[in-house]
C-alpha cells in the first residue's frame, strides 16, 4: 500500500524497543466509549454505549454495531471513521471468500484477515494505524466464538471482554459474573448491567446497542423496544 | 527512553499524539472556524432549509460569484463552511461520485450514501500522510423517497451523522444551543417554519439583523424535490415574516 511519496513507515521502533505509534493508537482506544462482548453457552452477545455529541443528531442515522456476513457481527471502541473502513474491507474480504469457495467464511479467518490489514497499517509507508479495537462476534461450525482485534493487528479470542474508557471497571465486573455454562439471555442481562455500571446519567434504549446472535446463526442488532424489554427484565 | 513528543511530526502529519489525538484532523477544525462564517440547517417534517452568511469582502467582486451553497445533483445540495477552495474541490469530486452513481446504477444517489462517500473520503486524509485533511464541514441535504428529508453534516474527521438540526462554524456552539431549546420536544415543522427558525437561529446567534442579500438560503421539500437556492425577493419574505412575528 505504501503512498508514493511517503515510502517509508511512519510506525518504528523507539530506543526502547517499543512502537509508540501503535501506544498512542491503544490510549485512542482507550478514550473511546465503553464497549464490551460475552460468549455464552448458546450464542454471543456484544453491546456499546451510544453516546450522541448532541440531542440534535438523528439516533436512527447512526448505528455502531455493524454485521460483517449474516453470521458474524462486529462493535468497536475508538474513531468511528476508522472503524467505517475496516467494515468496508472485511466485508469484501468475505465475500471474495464465498466467491471463490462457495462457503461462508469462518469466523476465525475473518478475524485473520481483518487483523491483517491492520498490521499493514502499522508498518506500511505513509500510514497511521487504526485507532480502534474492534470485537467480532461470529456462530459458525465450530460454535459461538467472540474475538478482540488491536490496533497492532493482534487478536485473541475470549469468553467475555471489555474496551474503551471503562474497560478496567467493566472487565472486573465481568470477571465475577462469568460462568462457563451461561444462557444467552444472561448473558445479554449481564452485558446491560456492566455497561450500566459505567454509564455516565441515565441508560435507556436509545442510549446503547446491542448485537446478538443465536445458535440460528443470524446476527442480528436489536431494536430499541427489543431493548427495552430486556433492559425491564434487568430491573 | 522514549520521549514524549515522540519525533515531533505528530502536529505536521496525520499521525497519533502521545494522548492519541490526530492534531491534524484538530486543526483542520480551527481551519474551519477561521473562515470567520457560520451556517445552519435545520429538518422540518417535510424540508429541509440551509442557511449561511454571504461575506463579500470586497465591494468590487462579483456578488453571484460567492457563494457556499452548491447543488450536487438536481435533488442534492451541498452547504460548505470553511476555506473556500477545499470546498470546491470537494464538491467537484462529490458531483463526479453522484454522477457515476446515476450511470452505474440507473438511479438517483440517496443522501445518506452521498455523505457517507464523503466522510470516508475525509477519513483517507486522516490516515494517509500524504494529504491533509480538507477544512471543509460539508451539509448534505436532500428528500429521499424511503426516508424522507434528510440533512447529515460530514466533517474533516470523517464523522457524518444524519440531524434533525445542526450548525458549523465560528459561532456553532451557540447556535446549537439555541436549536436544542427549539428542537428539544421534537417538533415537526412545515416549511415557513423549518426556513425561520433557521434564519432567525443565525441572527440570534450573530446578534445581528440580516439584510436578503447578506445571507444565503437553501431548500429542498417534498412538494419540489429539487434542490433550491432561494432568491433575494424569496429570503426577503421570510426576514419580513420574522421581524413582524417578534
């Protein structure tokens, strides 16, 4: 990818040995709003908060969490113009894949391949890299799988995780509330009351989002009174 | 050891601060409010009106001449607050889009894949060092057949959100304080409405009485889903219709 001028990396080492560009990028992330993913016994549930600049702005214009293939789901924590690119381009990345193999992409693949063209940000000429954390939540074969992508280009797969500007609040509380054999309606229970016990003012359902997906393996976002329902369960 | 600042081109190029800010893409913002205009856009329940102030520096230039408000396609206009030149160049490449658009396939842009064109272009300056992010905040407004009136604001950082009313520009905190107390119960207005509160959102935040040919007025409604600049006799009626309503 390198842009002609500039064909040297912008992200190199210091003496230190570290790439402070991929740092900076991480403390980006971490000033994002919260965002967090459980996998359950039965299905994966992701959730963020929707924070709004103004009451002016049109909630139903904006949606953070996006389906990258009818069976994996993605939500992030960072710079939402970044994170508009990186559907764009795993989207494709899946479809060449159906193209060429007649088969849905697995999620572990699609999880590659995006953390891929990440590195290459972090190492290309000319570039910055992306300032967001991204987590993939995807049912295929293998079952419900839930993984984190970093701005490096790193990923792991977790049974449940946080990002953004309360992650160290949110992780610990998902730390106690984990259990290996949960349902997928706890699990959704459990992720609104972590973000809740982050959220600066009042939740509602127009103020977050929620993505699940089902052993039917159809991701799907809720719609605010879907949320509102469960958000009256949680009370 | 590393040093803060890192190598010190984080304020030159598009890359990230120690506290992981893009300075670039923050500068681009003052950019915007350094061209010294202020625009505002508002959504009523079947229109959509954009208005902005017409600053003609020099007596000598032609006043058809400067203008903020472009048409896209016939259906789409764009509002630019900022350097005037970015602005340009923006809309030269969104005519280009919208027209290929229409050609590939065989209909008319919506708005909000317009914008979104936009705001992922301006994300591409934000990324890629070899182009600074353009000091343009482009709005974007239509009447689209599915979702009705539409206004989005897209912005040097690659932001685009749809509103229900906006402002950019130097005064763009205190008119969107005014339009929150206007639009706080989510009021549907008609078209004479939706055209003076916008015009009288700009005076207030100004704090100045315009005259027709101070300010620039764009419209686009369902009842003529053409994209519109109202003429100064249009403009005049409105200024006229508020002085007498206050």
């Amino acid at each position: 990818m390198g842009d002609s001028q500039y064909s040297f990396s912008l992200t190199t080492f210091s003496p230190s040995g570290k790439l402070v560009q991929i740092e900076h990028a991480l403390t980006a992330v971490g000033s994002g709003q919260t965002s967090l993913g459980i996998k359950a016994a039965n299905g994966v549930v992701i959730a963020t908060e929707k924070k709004l600049p103004s009451i002016l702005v049109d909630e139903t214009s904006v949606q953070k969490i996006q389906a990258l293939t009818p069976n994996i789901g993605v939500v992030y924590s960072g710079m939402g113009p970044d994170f508009r690119v990186l559907v764009r381009k795993s989207r494709k990345q899946a479809q060449q894949y159906f193209r060429l193999y007649k088969e849905h992409i697995p999620v572990t693949q699609l999880v590659r391949e995006t953390a891929a063209v990440m590195q290459e940000f972090t190492q290309s000429g000319g570039v910055r890299p992306f300032g967001v954390s991204l987590l993939i939540a995807g049912y295929d074969d293998n079952g419900p799988q839930l993984y984190q992508v970093d701005p490096s280009g790193s990923y792991f797969s977790w049974k449940a995780s946080a990002m953004g500007k309360n992650v160290s609040n949110a992780k610990t509380f998902l730390e106690k509330r984990y259990t290996e054999d949960m349902e997928l309606d706890d699990a959704i229970h459990t992720a609104i009351l972590t973000l809740k016990e982050g959220y600066e003012g009042q939740i509602s359902s127009n103020n977050i989002e929620i993505g699940i997906i089902r052993p039917d393996r159809e991701f799907k976002v809720l719609s605010p009174s879907e949320i509102k329902d469960f958000l009256e369960e949680v009370e | 050891m590393s040093r803060g600042t890192g190598a010190g081109y984080d304020r030159h190029i598009t890359i990230f601060s120690p506290e992981g800010r893009l300075y670039q893409v923050e500068y681009a913002f003052k950019a915007v409010k350094s061209a010294g205009a202020t625009s505002i856009g508002v959504r009523g329940k079947d229109c959509v009106c954009v208005v902005t102030q017409k600053k003609v520096p020099d007596k000598l230039l032609d006043q058809t001449s400067v203008t903020h408000l472009f048409p896209i396609t016939k259906f789409i206009g764009l509002l630019a607050t900022g350097l005037t030149a970015d602005a340009r160049s923006l809309v030269y490449q969104a005519r280009n889009e919208a027209a290929e658009f229409r050609f590939k396939w065989g209909y008319e842009i919506p708005v909000d894949v317009l914008a979104k064109w936009i705001a992922d272009k301006a994300q591409v300056y934000t990324q890629h060092a070899y182009m600074r992010p353009l000091g343009v905040v482009a709005m974007v407004l239509g009447y689209d057949e599915e979702k009705n009136a539409q206004l989005f604001k897209c912005d040097p950082a690659g932001h685009f959100f749809g509103h229900k009313a906006t402002s950019a520009g130097l005064k763009e905190q205190e008119a969107i304080n005014f339009l929150e107390k206007k639009m706080k119960d989510d009021p549907q207005f008609t078209y004479d409405e939706t055209v003076q509160i916008a015009i009288s959102a700009l005076q207030s935040v100004l704090q100045e009485d315009f005259k027709a040919t101070e300010i620039e007025v764009g419209v686009v409604r369902k009842e003529d889903r053409v994209f519109r600049a109202l003429t100064t006799e249009e403009i005049d009626q409105h200024l006229t219709a508020i002085s007498e309503r206050d």
